[in-house]
C-alpha cells in the first residue's frame, strides 16, 4: 500500500543570532576538543561588538553576547555542530539538517497517524529548542503532506493547520515545498579563494548556481529556457550552456538585418533576466553553398 508521507519544515528565530556560548563550548567539549581548542574558540566567541552605520552615523558599539559570526568560516561550522543533536530528541520522524535547513519526515499507511507523528515530532523539537535557548518561528514553520496522485484523490479533506505546543502550524502545497528546498540549496553559500597557503575571507554568494553540482546545469537550463520566446526573427536553439539563433532568407542583406534583429531581442531578454552577453565572444557566420556566397 502507498505510504502519505509528512514532512515539517522548522525555521528557528534569528538562528545564528542566538546561540548560547556556554551550551556551545559545552557541545564542544563532548565531543572531545582539547582544553585549548576550547579556549581558543571562547576568545573568538566572546567580546564582540557590533554597530550600525546609517547616513554616515554610527551608533554606539554593543556587546554581543549570544550567536556565532555570520559570514566568517566557523560561523556555519559551529551552528552546525550546536544542532547536531537535535535529531536525536526526534523519535517519531526522521529529521535531517543540511546547513541552515532542518525538516522532520514521518510516514505511514493512514493520515491521522501522519498527522499526529508531526504533531508528536513537532512537541519534541520545541522541547529540544527550550533546552537549547532557542525559539521555533511557528509563522516561518510549516508542514506539508506528500502522497501518490491516486492515494491523495482517496484521502479525506486535508486541515491546513495542525497544533503543536499551543502553536498553529499552516500547511503548504507540495509545489512549495520544492521551492523551499531549492531556496535552502541556493541560499547562504559562501565562497573563498586558497592562494599559496592563504585563505581569503568567505564572502556571501549572492547569485548564481553551483557549478559542479547535478542541479546546477537543470537551474541554469530553466533559467534560460524562455530566451526563444523572446527571439522572433530567428531559431533559437539552446544545448547546456550553448546558445546558437539560426536565420535564413534568399538575401544576404536580409540574413544581416535578421542577424541584428535577433542579437537586439538577445540583448533585451538578457537585461531583463540580469544576464550580460559577452560581444567579444558573440560571433555570427554565413553559411550557404559556394557558387551562391556573394563578397562579405
């Protein structure tokens, strides 16, 4: 029989913000660092400030007593290991973590017990984020409930809502739950550059898709996947990341202006979608059979 399967998506308010020290050099004793590693990471925890700068004012320093450095390299590491048990305290699901992304998934052949699997799961984690000093933004939670086309048409109208600690939890669409998985895989990637031995500082990634990753190339193809809508005077053929538009006319003078016609839908598809075409490596070609090629 088709399983229904549920899943819980938690967003924890200000999550890096809010770390605790002590719980985290506690985590970190655990798992076996040494007295100086401790001390070490202590000093680059504590006595950090902070302030704003508006309209060339900047406001009095703060010190900042919870959270980890966002943007720095051990920022993420340390947020990730602070987390790293939470799985543990969820017996009802499977919960996975990946960076700054945790969702609980539960499964079972009736959707009452999915149902009250995340609602049990759910209870765990916020007992777990308690222990922890940390809030669950119920308003940014969400669950959803995932089954085959035909089970789902069988299944009794879905609540949109569902109760844990006091707390509504809304329900989102399957569809939604691809886009907040494909938000977490291109959200908050940092990059650095290794150069003889030194490392620059991370820097937040802002744009893009990753290159070397299998969704990378899928992204970027449907990224582009519209640019033929835009090219009328010509065939716009797209394979991986090679873009060739394709004329023809008994003219050669009219094969140069639908050539142009079409680089200018190019280059205004290419400004709305934030792309800049690169005319040094832009080339263009005449192809006809040799008796009829007039002089170029």
């Amino acid at each position: 029989m088709d399983k229904i399967n549920g899943s819980l998506f938690v967003d924890f308010k200000q999550a890096f913000d809010t770390i605790d020290h002590d719980i985290l050099i506690k985590k970190l004793s655990c798992y076996g660092l040494s007295c100086s590693t401790l001390h070490l990471l202590q000093s680059f925890l504590s006595h950090r400030v902070q302030s704003v700068s508006f309209n060339n004012n900047i406001s009095k320093a703060k010190l900042i007593r919870r959270g980890v450095p966002q943007g720095s390299i051990l920022g993420p590491l340390l947020f990730s290991i602070y987390i790293n048990d939470l799985p543990d305290y969820v017996s009802f699901g499977n919960c996975e973590i990946f960076a700054d992304d945790r969702s609980i998934h539960v499964s079972d052949s009736k959707l009452a017990n999915v149902i009250n699997k995340l609602e049990l799961s759910g209870k765990q984690l916020f007992s777990w984020a308690h222990i922890n000093k940390m809030v669950v933004h119920p308003d940014k939670t969400k669950f959803t409930i995932l089954t085959t086309r035909q089970k789902h048409q069988r299944l009794p109208p879905l609540q949109n809502s569902i109760l844990i600690n006091g707390q509504s939890i809304k329900r989102v669409s399957s569809i939604r739950f691809l886009v907040h998985l494909l938000q977490s895989f291109l959200s908050d990637r940092v990059q650095s550059v290794s150069f003889n031995n030194n490392i620059s500082k991370a820097t937040l990634i802002r744009r893009g898709v990753p290159q070397g990753s299998i969704l990378g190339p899928l992204l970027f193809s449907i990224y582009i996947n519209d640019l033929p809508d835009y090219v009328s005077f010509g065939n716009c053929e797209i394979f991986a990341d090679d873009r060739s538009i394709h004329v023809s006319d008994s003219k050669l003078a009219n094969v140069i202006h639908k050539l142009e016609l079409s680089g200018k839908q190019l280059f205004s598809w290419a400004h709305i979608n934030k792309m800049v075409v690169h005319p040094d490596k832009t080339k263009f070609t005449i192809l006809t059979t040799r008796q009829r090629l007039p002089p170029l």
